[in-house]
C-alpha cells in the first residue's frame, strides 16, 4: 500500500488520506488491490465514488481475472470489518484461495500469449465464456479464437488434427518420420499390436487430449491392460505407439511460417527424496 498513490499523486498518498480522513469505500479499494498484489496478480488502478446515500459508495478497481476480483471484493470488506471490530485476521487462506481461483480461471499459455500481444497492438479483447474463446477487435474487424484455433481454421483441419492415427497416416505420407502404431478396440486387438509395436510403448485414446487418458513407458503386459482401460473411458479406439524417449517441443505456425517453439519439460523433482539438490553438489 506504500507505493499508492492516491490523489496526492506520490509515492505514501493513500496513506496521507488515511492520516486525514477517508471513506471506508476507499480503504476497501485500496485493500481489495493489495491482496491481489500479495497473491501475485499487479494491480494498482482504482477509484471510490461518494452516493446520496451516507456510507454507501461506488467502488471500482483493477483486477486480472474476473473471479479472483469477486473475491478480492468481498474479501475485503470483510478485512475492513475485522479493522473495525478490532479482531485478528489470517490473511493467508484469502491469499492462497485467491491464487487457486486464478489457476481454474486463467486462460491457457497459447490464448494467453495471443491475447498478450493483442493488448501489445492497441487491439481490444473480449472473453466470451469462462474457457478459451476469446474475441479480437470489434464490428466488422472481429475475430474469435478458442485456444490455438481462429475464426479463419477449416473445420476439416480441427476433424484431422483431433483424430491422431489420421493424422498419423498424412504425416507419413509426406515421409515425415511417426511413431509405429496400431488403433485397438479390445485386449486380443492390444495383444496383436503390442506383437508388433513391442515395448515399451504408449497406450492413448484415439481422439483425447490434454494428456487425457494417455500412459506412457508402459513395460509389461500387466500394465498395459489397466492402460487399455483407461484410454477407453475417453474414446472407443485407442492407439498404441512405440515409446520414444527425447525433447518435447510444441511449434508455433502462423500463416505456413514457423514463428516460435516452447520446450515443453514435464514437472520434476531435482534430488533424493531427503536433500536439497544443493546439498547433493560434490565439495569443492
């Protein structure tokens, strides 16, 4: 709160309105801002409004995601409250929830980048619904995006990119190097292709995504049933690969140009289960 400005225009303003006299709606703001900066999310703009009505105010201020807004609000009268009745508050729960509630409601890295650099252009953004789909610009000048996909995507591109042995099959045909692979249907179908894809493999629903219902470095027959299972409560056919051990990359083409690359590395811990990693370094 140091760092607030306020009408006073310096750096300690809202703390020289307090010193002075303030509306309660006004510390609700300026509480409502400092939490979510405590919780990681930047805000700083915010304004109070007298009404007709003593003790009622209009108050707006900054906010990243909508929901975590919400909370922050109510959150904060409810801080303003404890100050008043003179009772301990934990701020850690509103903080720690606050980051959750940011976490289910954020978009994606890829709809996030997009949007970003929308702002970057001047061009303004409109979330539709609390998932991916997102429009750019307005009137006649308007597009939609969902994630990765724009208004000008052809259906039949989404159909074949959905369907990972189809596209598969036209990823070989350009002689682009695949993992070999086989669709099942059943354990007999499974044990014919793991006659022939061996291990180890990977064992995934034929239309999922996000990871959903995939197992990998799958070694045993016994480990490969159970993943059957569960590859099958996303999708009816199922595939199973050769497991392919090496650098995971997700490519960025725009207009038939490659444009950008992410590394994608999977979540991991660094050490013995015991020790920090620092203490695992050799002495010097």
């Amino acid at each position: 709160m140091q760092s607030h400005r306020c009408s006073e225009d310096h750096e300690g303003g809202f703390w020289m309105r307090v010193k002075r006299g303030t509306w309660m709606g006004h510390v609700i703001e300026h509480i409502a801002l400092e939490i979510q900066t405590l919780a990681g999310m930047e805000t700083g703009f915010g304004r109070t409004r007298s009404t007709r009505d003593e003790g009622v105010y209009n108050v707006v201020f900054s906010y990243i995601e909508e929901p975590v807004g919400m909370f922050a609000a109510k959150a904060a009268v409810r801080i303003a409250q404890a100050l008043i009745d003179g009772t301990p508050y934990d701020l850690a729960d509103d903080i720690q929830k606050m980051r959750e509630i940011r976490e289910e409601s954020r978009l994606g890295p890829s709809t996030g980048s997009i949007v970003q650099e929308a702002v970057s252009r001047g061009i303004p953004y409109l979330r539709l619904n609390g998932q991916s789909l997102v429009q750019l610009g307005h009137g006649v000048h308007q597009k939609r995006i969902r994630a990765t996909i724009t208004s000008k995507t052809s259906n039949i591109g989404v159909e074949i990119a959905c369907d990972k042995e189809e596209t598969k099959q036209l990823l070989e045909s350009y002689e682009i190097t695949v993992p070999k692979g086989r669709v099942v249907r059943s354990e007999e179908g499974l044990k014919d292709a793991l006659d022939v894809v061996g291990y180890p493999c990977v064992i995934k629903p034929i239309g999922g995504n996000h990871g959903r219902g995939a197992t990998i470095g799958i070694k045993t027959w016994e480990e490969a049933v159970p993943a059957l299972a569960k590859a099958k409560e996303i999708s009816r056919s199922v595939i199973v690969e050769r497991y392919i051990t090496g650098l995971d990359h997700r490519l960025l083409v725009i207009n038939h140009r490659f444009v950008a690359a992410a590394k994608r590395t999977p979540a991991c811990v660094v050490g013995d289960g015991t020790r920090t990693p620092s203490r695992n370094l050799p002495k010097k």
